[in-house]
C-alpha cells in the first residue's frame, strides 16, 4: 500500500478493515470452498452485525445513506484489502454485481426504484444480478442483442436468452439490458431495465461450470431465459435507449473495483509464496527462499504490483475529478494491464507451493479457476488494447 493516495480519514479505517479481514474471516477459509454458502450464512449471521457496529458497513454508500461517503480512489484503496479473501467484498455488501447495480440505481434510478430496490440493496437485506451478456451474441461488442423488451401498454414483455449473470442464484432482482428502440442507431437501441426474479417467465436454467465449478450464491455466473415476462415500464431505469449509455457509466467505476480487487488477490498470493518459500525445506540447509529464481519472481512479483497500483490509484483520482468518459485511455490500460500481472503473479505462487498450488487446500486454485475469466468479462483484453491503441494512434494523425 502506497502513502500516495492515502488520505487522514481513511487510514483508521483501513486498519479496522484489514483487522477483521484477518481476524475474522480469512480463518474462515480454512473451512473449504465447497461449503461456501456456510461460510456466507456465518458472515452474514455473526460478521456482518459486527461491522455494521463499528460504523463500516456502507464502505461505497453515500453519507446520506449511512455510508462513509468516500472517493471513488479511497474506496479503491479499500477494495484492495477486502480482496485478500475472496469473502471480503461480500462481509462488507461490497460485492460485484450489487455495488455496480447500486451505483446505477444511485445515479439513475427513480425514487420509487431507489425504494424498492436500492435501499434494501444497500442494506444487504436482498441480492442482485444484471444480465447483458448473451450466448448467440460476441459479449465484446454489447450493442448486438437479442433479448426485446416490447411495450404493452403499461408493461414490457421480454424476451430473450442471458448468460454469465453474475450471482443471479438467491437474487432478488435482475437489471436486464434489452432491445426496446430496433428502429434507433445501434448504441440507442437497447434499455436497462429491472425484473424482480419471481416474476412469471422468469427461468433459471443454471449456473455455468466454470473450470469445472458451478459456484453457488453470489459467487455464481448463471444462464437465464426470460419468456414472455412482464414487468412494469415503472422498471426502466432512466430513458428508453439509453442502455449502452447506463452500462458505460457502470463500467467506469466497476473497473476500479475490479483493479483493486485484482491487486488485493495478487497480494496475498505474494504473501503466501514468501512465507512458504520460507519455510519450505529441499535441503538440510536450504530453503526455496535460498533459491534465485524464487527470489527473481518476488523482486518481480512486488514491483509488479506496486506499479500496477499506483496506475489504478491514479485512473480513480483522475475519474473522481474528471468523470471516466474523460480517462477512458487509462481504464482501458488498467483493464488488460492488472489481470496479466496477477495471472502471473497466481502462477508464481502455484509454482513455489508445487503440488500444494494445485490443490484446493490453498485459496490459490480457487484464484485461478474464477479469475481467469477477468482477462474476458467486461470487455477481452485484446478489445480495450485495441481501443487504447486507435486512441493513441488518432492522437499522432
């Protein structure tokens, strides 16, 4: 953690944080990620009541409704410690989909909307899902969908085919992004739109194996299919057509999110290759720290992340001052950027703990099954280089 960015109020906060990380709940791993919705019960029961009385629930809400009313770059700092255990976000209701969706019903939503679906959101007393991505269409290009939403009167009736709906198992409510205008240019055409998921044609198909784990809970990518489901036009979240535009406006701070997140994940596992390659004998006077290749990836490893963060922490003060259309050339850098260095930096740490790394008896495997997918979502490494690349190349011409 660097000093740089790091202001008076939040240093407190920060030490609270990262002592229950590591009092609380990091212990809890120890317990197994095949009992994941145990863990998420004892969190919710026992943690959550504990941080709600040490005035740090709401780590991203605004003051005015009970959070601590923090900068997109204070909170980035924060996102990084929660993110040395993958229950960390979630102890703290700061978990991925339901903060980018709070943060779109905040901006977006009507007061009726914020009623009904972004207090108790925001109180962690529901969950959420949003569904965009379709399995017929290129997720890297989201202006071609499928899925209609067709004005009845007072409803929409939608129609389509979803998957990679993040933790739509146990949701709530889902924030659907479909074709209401065809007739518009192709970045008017589609709408966001709020499906309360016990809504009739409302189908839960599955949640996708991914490397060979369905997950379960909020740590879950669903398929879903919408027939015939019909929902208010109450539901749309600010104008018909105006989709592409509200997913845009996610995306900007979520990346954050994601960055820090990815650093905070590439910490620990440099934190457990030290401490293994300490304390791992191959010899009666060695130990894999004696070794200069392992020494080479920590030197790496730690310059790596210190340079990846000071990217990310530099991208959220720039999108706290300038708003993110204005530094879309960083985000677009810090997306392929980060993710490269932690998948370096997980297979490092694999490596030094030999058969150990590939097993599920470290947080380590579970790290590089379910954060492969982070070079994909969110727009392919190769779509944000390209994207950085035409802007560069434009700025020369």
């Amino acid at each position: 953690m660097t000093d740089l960015f790091l202001t008076e109020r939040l240093k407190p906060i920060l030490e609270q944080i990262k002592t229950i990380i590591h009092e609380d709940i990091i212990p809890l791993e120890k317990n197994g990620m095949e009992y994941f919705n145990q863990i998420a019960e004892i969190i919710h029961k026992n943690i959550r009541p504990k941080i709600k009385e040490k005035g740090l629930w709401g780590l991203h809400l605004p003051q005015s409704l009970g959070g601590l009313g923090l900068t997109l770059c204070e909170f980035g700092q924060l996102s990084e410690i929660l993110a040395t255990s993958p229950f960390g976000h979630y102890a703290f209701n700061a978990q991925a989909p339901d903060i980018g969706n709070f943060e779109l019903l905040h901006q977006f939503g009507s007061t009726e909307q914020k009623q009904n679906f972004m207090l108790p959101l925001s109180k962690g007393e529901i969950r959420s899902c949003f569904a965009m991505t379709e399995p017929e269409f290129a997720g890297s290009n989201p202006v071609n969908l499928g899925t209609t939403a067709v004005a009845e009167g007072d409803f929409y009736v939608i129609n389509g085919h979803k998957w990679y709906c993040s933790s739509a198992d146990g949701a709530n409510f889902a924030i659907v992004m479909a074709i209401t205008n065809p007739e518009n240019p192709p970045h008017q055409r589609a709408s966001m739109i709020i499906v309360p998921l016990e809504t009739e044609g409302f189908e839960f198909v599955r949640n996708i194996s991914v490397m060979g784990e369905k997950g379960e809970g909020w740590m879950s990518h669903a398929e879903l299919r919408f027939v015939n489901c019909k929902v208010p036009k109450k539901n749309l979240i600010g104008e018909e057509g105006s989709g592409f535009s509200l997913a845009q406006h996610r995306l900007g701070p979520g990346r954050i999110h994601h960055t820090m997140r990815w650093i905070g994940i590439s910490e620990r596992a440099l934190e457990m290759m030290i401490k293994y390659a300490l304390s791992r004998k191959i010899s009666d006077t060695e130990t894999l720290s004696d070794k200069q290749v392992i020494q080479h990836w920590i030197a790496e490893s730690r310059a790596n992340i210190n340079s990846a963060r000071l990217m990310v922490l530099d991208t959220a003060r720039q999108i706290d001052q300038k708003g993110a259309s204005a530094v879309r050339n960083e985000i677009s850098a810090i997306k392929f950027f980060v993710p490269k260095i932690m998948h370096e930096i997980l297979d490092k740490a694999i490596q030094t703990h030999g058969g150990l790394g590939v097993s599920d008896d470290t947080i380590l495997s579970h790290w590089w099954r379910h954060e492969r997918p982070s070079r994909i979502y969110d727009g392919a490494d190769e779509v944000h280089k390209t994207a950085l690349a035409k802007s560069i190349l434009k700025s020369y011409k």
